[in-house]
C-alpha cells in the first residue's frame, strides 16, 4: 500500500531521530474557548492538547479534535505552561491539511495581536456542502481479527514561521477555514517554538531498537495465523489459525531454528467460533474465545493443566462491548489483564487489570490508567515473567502505522501507574498492522503478527531480555 509511503514522505523520513535540541517547543496545555466539540472522551477538543499522538503516522484518530462541521470556519483558543518567545507555530492537521486561515498571539495582558495568515482570493475555491463529522463513540473499534485502518487523506503540518520573533507569549488562538478543502478535518496538536527549525511529531522509541536484526517470517504450512504463545520451557509454539470460519488452535515443537510437528490441539477447540492460547505456563494454560453472556461473571477465559479444565475464570460485574478480547495472566494467577471495551474505557478498548480473590473468582476490573491507554484501542497485552514489564498493542500513541507493539513498566503496586509507552521501533512496526506480542524469554526472541497485503503472517526477533526490561 502508497498510504503510509507518502506520510513518510511528507514528514521525511526517521522523525524518532530529528532533534530539538537548539529550539524551546511547548505544546497547549490548557483550552480557553473554542468553537465547537463533540464532546465524549473521543474526538473531542482535548484531544488537542499535549504532543501530538496521531502524528507522525496521521490519518483519522479518536486521539484529535473533530470539528462539528468538516466546512465551517472555527477556532481553538489555547495557553501555555510558560511564557516564551514564540518565533513558530505548528499546528498538527491529521486529515485533510492546509485550513488554517489565521493565527494570533497573547501575553499575560490577555490581548491578541495577528501574526500570521493564510493569503486568499477570489479564485481560492471553497466549499459549502456538509459533510457531517463522525460522531460514532465507537469508531474503529478493535476485533481480534485484523481490519485494515482507514485511508489517509492529506495530512500535514502547518508550520507558521512569524515574521518578527514575540516575546513571552501565553497563549495562542488559531481560525480555521474548513471550506478551503473538501472532506473530514482533524486537529492533532498545537505547538509553539523560538525557533525556524520546523517542529515535527517524534515517536518514543530509543536508538537500540532502530538496530535490531531484521525479523524473520515463520512458514507455518498454510495456516493464517494469530496470537502466537509460546511455552515457558520456550519448546513449544501455539498459534491459532483463522483461515477458516471456526478458529483452530495448532502447535508446533522447537526443532533448532525452526518450528515442526504441526498438531491440531484438539482438546481446546471446543467452541463453535474462537479458539486461542494467551498463557502457557508451569502450572497452567490460559485459553480464550469462550462464549458468554452479561450478568453471568464470565468473562470468555478457562484454564487449563494437563489438558483437562481447571474451571473458568470469573471476574464481578464483567461486561464487555466486543464478542472478543485478549488477555494474559501471571504465573501466580493472583493477577489478571484484558483489553476490552466498557463504559470506563478512556475511549475504545483499555487495558484493565483485576485480582484474584480468596474464593477464586476476581474481583472488578480496574483501569490500568492513562499512561498506557488512550483514546483509541489498546489490548493484545502480555505480561512477563517479572510482572512490571507489559507489551501491549495499540493504535493510540504516535508510532509508525496501524496498531503498533510497546512496553511500558509498572512503577508501583498499584497496577495503575505505568511508564510511558515505548514503540519498539520501525524494524519491528510497519506501517502495517502489527499486535499480538509474545516474547519468549527463554530464547530471548520477541514473536508477533504482523499484516502483509492484508494476510497475517508470524514474525519473529532476537531481542536481548535486558533490552526490553529496561529501554534505554
């Protein structure tokens, strides 16, 4: 596909490494007025604030202010933690680019002075039918079987260079004429500079990921593959096969580098639909796509040792939006973790945490918090054998593609304060589809799927245990 070529394009290539070093950028902070909102917790004018999280891959995202009309003319009124001498203003429109009409600046006096404007005449075409935004709370949301992400149209970014440098600006306000360009339009992020140097959207990754060995396709003899597992011992891969209407789940015996002896686990695929592995350890063995029904505790998940069933898991209240989710669990089973869509989520599918009880069951689902999920979908998660290291999936920080792969470390014993998501890098996400980590650390090898043409297909990498314990 051309559609993440020519974002690339647009925003030159490797922007993780461009340096602001020589500049002072801050990033909105705080909304003082604005024209319109949709409201809810996706789409809505604070997704404005901060960096930029649907740059650099751009595109339509639950992670940026969408307009009530894509053709009015708007504005967004925002302040700064500190004043600064503001010489660039950067504004991130992730759809349909090239709308910003004008742009003042303001000190502590609260007076506005223009800065900048778009030059216009009477040839400049606009239009004036009405596309209605999308105010869907669930637009896009995540099913286990991959969907292709929706096209891109047009992104960019509007970097305002200021004719004369203003000192200690406070805050900024940006009009916007919707009408210059036809079709949907998304706001990202508004930041400002002392300096000419363009800003640009990086993504959080560190330099050693950018250098690791090219990852490897597996051939797994026909079969359509999703959520690889692999055993504790590192000697055996589960891997579900979705190429036909009822999932299947396979496995395969480590045979030096390569994977053979493809058997049809047939004591797991029991139901009718979905069938996959999330956890293969010492003890027990976690499977998932169990059917289930509201008000019933189930939440789609039985455990397994020695091929016989240990019962289902339970967890109070557990309700979710999708037929589907992921999960895993800890050795212990004490702890438990799924991404699922509920009434609590920050915007699509979250990941939720909840602990085992005395009797068995599992307590309410509790929300891991807003540093690893955010207005999009995150899931796909495992957790490894330290219990502070998680690699998730998600669609909603600033990465390379589609869904892309992190790690983010616990920092307490809360289970909801977690280090800031960092993407694993552009060797491992494409501008592709790329989720359902597993990393075996017995071989030390980072194993995930990854969209090609629309085909799943399973990678995998070495990475070194030390490196994704602790990014640096």
């Amino acid at each position: 596909m051309n559609r993440m070529k020519t974002i690339v394009t647009f925003l030159t290539s490797f922007l993780f490494l461009f340096s602001v070093q020589a500049q002072q950028v801050q990033w909105a902070n705080k909304l003082i007025k604005y024209s319109s909102d949709l409201g809810g917790k996706q789409f809505g004018i604070k997704r404005i604030l901060g960096r930029p999280d649907a740059f650099p891959q751009a595109g339509s995202s639950p992670n940026a202010w969408t307009p009530k009309n894509a053709l009015n003319v708007e504005f967004v009124e925002v302040s700064f933690e500190k004043p600064q001498t503001v010489k660039q203003v950067a504004i991130f429109e992730n759809l349909n680019a090239g709308c910003v009409s004008r742009i003042a600046v303001a000190n502590a006096s609260g007076k506005y002075q223009m800065v900048w404007s778009r030059n216009t005449n009477y040839k400049t075409p606009t239009f004036r039918g009405s596309i209605p935004a999308d105010r869907k709370y669930y637009y896009k949301r995540k099913r286990r079987k991959i969907q292709e992400a929706p096209e891109v149209l047009n992104p960019g970014i509007e970097n305002a260079l200021l004719e004369n440098a203003v000192p200690d600006v406070v805050s900024v306000k940006i009009e916007f004429n919707f009408a210059l360009l036809p079709g949907q339009k998304q706001i990202d992020a508004i930041g400002i500079s002392d300096s000419e140097i363009p800003i640009q959207a990086t993504v959080n990754t560190i330099a050693a990921f950018e250098k690791l060995p090219v990852p490897k396709t597996i051939a797994l003899d026909g079969i359509i593959p999703t959520n690889p597992t692999i055993s504790t011992d590192g000697k055996t891969l589960f891997i579900t096969d979705v190429s036909k209407e009822k999932d299947e789940i396979f496995s395969f015996t480590k045979n030096g580098d390569n994977w053979t002896g493809r058997k049809s686990e047939t004591q797991f695929n029991t139901n009718a639909n979905y069938n996959y592995i999330e956890y293969s350890g010492k003890d027990f063995l976690l499977k998932g796509g169990n059917p289930y029904a509201k008000g019933s505790n189930e939440c789609g998940y039985e455990l397994f040792s020695n091929n016989n069933s240990l019962g289902t898991i339970k967890i109070a209240a557990f309700n979710n939006y999708e037929d589907t989710s992921d999960a895993t669990i800890t050795d212990d089973g004490k702890i438990f973790i799924i991404g699922i869509e509920t009434d609590f989520t920050q915007g699509g599918t979250d990941l939720y945490f909840t602990q085992k009880k005395e009797d068995g069951t599992y307590g309410f689902l509790q929300n891991m918090g807003k540093a690893v999920n955010s207005a999009a979908d995150e899931g796909m998660v495992q957790l490894l054998s330290d219990q502070k290291t998680m690699l998730f999936s998600s669609n909603g920080f600033s990465g390379f593609g589609d869904f892309d792969i992190y790690v983010s470390h616990r920092l307490d014993d809360t289970w909801k304060n977690w280090s800031e998501p960092v993407n694993l890098g552009s060797k491992i996400n494409t501008n592709e589809f790329d989720g359902l980590p597993f990393y075996d650390e017995t071989g030390e090898t980072l194993y995930f799927i990854t969209s090609v043409d629309g085909v799943n297909v399973l990678k995998s990498v070495a990475l070194a245990k030390g490196l994704i314990a602790n990014p640096q």
